[in-house]
C-alpha cells in the first residue's frame, strides 16, 4: 500500500464530507425546510430523503474518482468495486437528531485496506458545530486541522462515560438495564445520539469513554480510527475488535476496568457484548 494512495482518499473523503454538509445545510436552511421521512427496522428506526440524497452523492463522487475501490453505504448497501480498497459511508450518524434539529448528527466516512483488513483513514464532518474530524494510520487525529488527543482520566469512577441504544425495544430493554448500573459507578452518563460523534468526542476528551452495542460498521469505523490515532484505545467487549456485538473506545487508561465492567454487565443482563 502507497503512503500517497491513502493521503489522496483522505484528501478526497475531506471533500466529500463538505459537498455532504451543503447538501444537509441547503436541505433545513430557509423557508423550504421540508423532510420526506420513511421508518426501517422499527418505528424508531427513521431515514430520510436527505439521508439518500447524500449517499447517492457520496457514492457519485467515490465512484467517479476511485473506479475500482469498493463502496458499502448504510442505505443502499454495497456498491461493487473490486479493488484494494473500501470506502464505509453513513451519509448521516444521528439521524434522529437530523429530524429534530438536535444538534448532533454527522457524515462519517471510512476508507479499509482490505487486503490488512484494517481501516487506514477516515473523515467524521460534525455537520451542526461545523467541525471536521480526519486522522490517517500512524499521523495523528485532527479537528479542523488542530491535533487532538484523549483525556488523561484514569478513574472510571471520576469518567464521563457515552452510550448508545440500538432501534428494537428489546435490545433497549437490556441497554438500559446495563445504564442504570454503570450510571452509579461513574462520573456520569451522556446518549448524544449519534456513534461516530461520540468517538470523536472521546478523540478530542469532550469524554473519557463510550461503549455500545449493535453497532454497524458506518456507524464506528471512521469515529475508531480517530479514537486511536488520538492516543486512545478501541475493542470490542469478548471481541478484541469493535463489531456488532460491541464497541467499546475509551482513553486507553479507563479501558480494561470498563471493559471488564460492560462484558459482566452485558452478560448478566443478556445484552450482546
Ligand atoms: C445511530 C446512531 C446512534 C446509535 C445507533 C445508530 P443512525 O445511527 O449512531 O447514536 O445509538 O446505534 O444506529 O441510525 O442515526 O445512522
Ligand atoms: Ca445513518
């Protein structure tokens, strides 16, 4: 693998995030502001004709630039390309925020080396504050060009510690169950709403952990690539790497004691882990 391959996607996945924000921008500025909104897996399981429109977009611009890479999006699914590389795009994390004008939502882009198995760069554009994050293997996580690191917390009890709940009431039931004992052994609890802001909120030390489980590979892969090159650390729970039965990404101090706690946790609560 080039060193120059990978700076030129990553430069290439900048740009697509911001064509992504206008499009998001243009879509809720001014008068016209009007959502077409379907529901998925369950009836809190939204997307919307924005969502679409800018994995269509993403997918235009990919396509175009990189003919043979691979391209798998939440959306529409895998788009082909056999080449060494692959690009994992959720047009937008967090849509329910997106619906509501919550603001936490953004577009998170990943680009893998299949034949290492292992991502080698990604974009996060937190669309409401404006903020892009990016890092590339081996050269340091970003926001806005500023070099960001994790916090230094090495108390779980002093953490401030994100999660996530999946879409079906039955996952919930056991997330939530999971949360109300974690919530006492911890600084406290945040659920932003949005996967990939919350690792990049870890990446930058606007927290100290997050765990969740059932995630999908859009949802964390660009967010854990931050979260490393930022000097954290990122698992699974009984997995060493993230995947849907968990993630876990932390400041690398406060990991294995919250690990530990999140794996016993989910077992005792019959939630995946
Ligand atoms: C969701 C968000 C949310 C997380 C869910 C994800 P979506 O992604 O990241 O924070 O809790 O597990 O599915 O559906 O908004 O792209
Ligand atoms: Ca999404």
């Amino acid at each position: 693998m080039q060193e120059n391959e990978v700076a030129t996607r990553l430069e290439a996945a900048r740009a697509y995030a911001r064509q992504a924000q206008e499009l998001i921008v243009s879509r809720i500025s001014g008068p016209a502001r009007s959502l077409s909104v379907d529901t998925k897996t369950s009836i809190t399981d939204m997307v919307t004709d924005v969502d679409r429109a800018v994995e269509k977009l993403l997918v235009a611009g990919i396509r175009e630039d990189f003919p043979q890479d691979r391209i798998v999006g939440e959306e529409f699914g895998d788009d082909g390309g056999d080449g060494p590389f692959a690009w994992v795009v959720d047009p937008i994390d967090g849509t329910t925020n997106f619906i509501y004008g919550f603001p936490a939502y953004a577009v998170s882009i990943a680009v893998r080396d299949l034949s290492q198995d292992a991502t080698v760069c990604g974009v996060v554009l937190d669309v409401p504050r404006d903020r892009l994050y990016e890092a590339a293997r081996g050269m340091g996580a970003f926001v806005d060009g500023r070099r960001i690191s994790v916090t230094g917390q090495s108390r779980l009890s002093e953490s401030l510690v994100a999660t996530g709940f999946g879409y079906a009431a039955e996952v919930r039931r056991a997330q939530g169950a999971m949360v109300s004992e974690l919530l006492p052994l911890v600084r406290d609890i945040r659920r932003a709403g949005a996967a990939s802001l919350d690792l990049c909120m870890v990446a930058c030390g606007e927290l100290d952990g997050y765990y969740e489980s059932g995630l999908w590979p859009w949802d964390f892969m660009a967010g854990a690539i931050i979260v490393e090159e930022a000097g954290g650390k990122v698992s699974g729970g009984l997995e060493p790497t993230p995947g849907a039965a968990m993630t876990i990404a932390t400041n690398g101090a406060i990991h294995d004691e919250l690990r530990h706690l999140v794996v016993s946790l989910a077992a005792r609560h019959g939630s995946k882990s």
